[in-house]
C-alpha cells in the first residue's frame, strides 16, 4: 500500500467519523417551503427541546369548543432555543411546533387525573425567518403545514400579549426567568401583567 493510498484512507476515515459526531438535526432545524409558500414540517420536532404543556387553555374564556379537556406541548428548535439561553430572544429561523392531544381518563391503572391520547389532533408551527414570524397548521397529520394567512386571530393576539418577540414566553416556566433576567419582556407584557394585578386593599383603620 503506498503513502498516498493510506493518505486517502485515513481522510476518509476521519470524514466518516466527524460526520457520525455531527449533530443529526442540522438540516430538519432549518424552515422549508414548497413552492406554493407552506412549510415542510419537521418530521423529529420530538427530538427537539420540549419546553411546557398546557391543559385546557383559552384566551377567549368560556369551555373547550371540542367538549373535553385537551393537553398542548410545545417544542423549540435546539439552535434556537441556544440562542435564547444566550440572549433571551428568539434568533432567525426560530421553530416552534405545538402538539395537541386529547386528555383520556381512565387509562391502564390510572383513576386519576388524565393522561395524553397516543393521537395528535392538531398540530401548528410559528416559525421566524427573515424577522417576520407566520403560523402554519398541519391539522391533517401530513407533511405540508399550510400557511394561515393574516389577519388571522393568532397574529393580532400574539402581537399583542406575547412576552417575547411575539411568543407566549409567559407560558414557558423554563424561559420566563431567563426573559426577566435578560430584561427582554415586551412592553406589551407587562402592561398585561400589570393590569392583571389585584387592585391594592386600603389600609385597616
């Protein structure tokens, strides 16, 4: 075997082996489009950084519109969520999937309490790129998530709540902290919190 021969091999071999080191979700992190302008949904979001779930939860008040009580979860994109720990902002090409399910009670020995269906119901993606952020739905489980189009209620009540860069960071016990240290919480916010705050007792005479 010559010199070069075994030049070769061992680039090759080191090739190989950063490769298997690289971390797998370098590409899926990235947004994709068709041409008709919807997102090609990330298929491993479950691999991603999970960041809260919710049950039941309305901002409009009043009870589920399915009639039963239903969890959300919420996964963050790892280089974004990174970026946030650093900065307390959410970077470009930021990816936010919330994964819906039905809450089942009783299920094997639970008697308590509700556990998540193994089904989605419903699946909606809020994606940064260029700085404008858009929803998506993927609703029919495929792997096109279509683009809701403004004026949709979500935008105009995002931008109008949310804690950070149009996210609800208010629902996010892991990152609300790290907003208040980093002091980027929307004046939006905390007028919000604000006005939410129970008016002060007079003082006993």
């Amino acid at each position: 075997m010559t010199k070069r021969t075994v030049f070769t091999a061992s680039v090759l071999l080191l090739t190989v082996i950063a490769g298997a080191q690289t971390p797998s979700a370098s590409i899926s992190e990235v947004p994709g489009y068709t041409r008709d302008g919807n997102l090609v949904a990330p298929s491993n979001y479950r691999e991603w950084i999970y960041l809260t779930s919710g049950i039941d939860m309305s901002y409009t008040g009043g009870t589920s519109p399915s009639g039963h009580s239903m969890f959300d979860n919420v996964f963050a994109n790892p280089s974004a969520y990174r970026s946030f720990l650093q900065n307390g902002t959410w970077p470009d090409k930021t990816m936010l999937v919330l994964e819906v399910r039905a809450a089942e009670n009783p299920i094997s020995i639970n008697q308590r309490g509700h556990t998540q269906s193994t089904e989605v119901t419903g699946t909606e993606i809020h994606v940064k790129d260029h700085g404008i952020w858009s929803f998506y739905d993927l609703s029919d489980g495929g792997s096109v998530a279509k683009l809701i189009p403004r004026p949709a209620n979500c935008y105009s009540c995002h931008e109008a709540h949310a804690a950070v860069d149009t996210t609800f960071i208010q629902f996010y016990p892991t990152l609300l902290p790290l907003a208040r240290q980093k002091r980027t919480l929307s004046a939006a916010y905390l007028k919000d919190v604000h006005t939410m705050q129970p008016a002060a007792k007079p003082p006993a005479k």
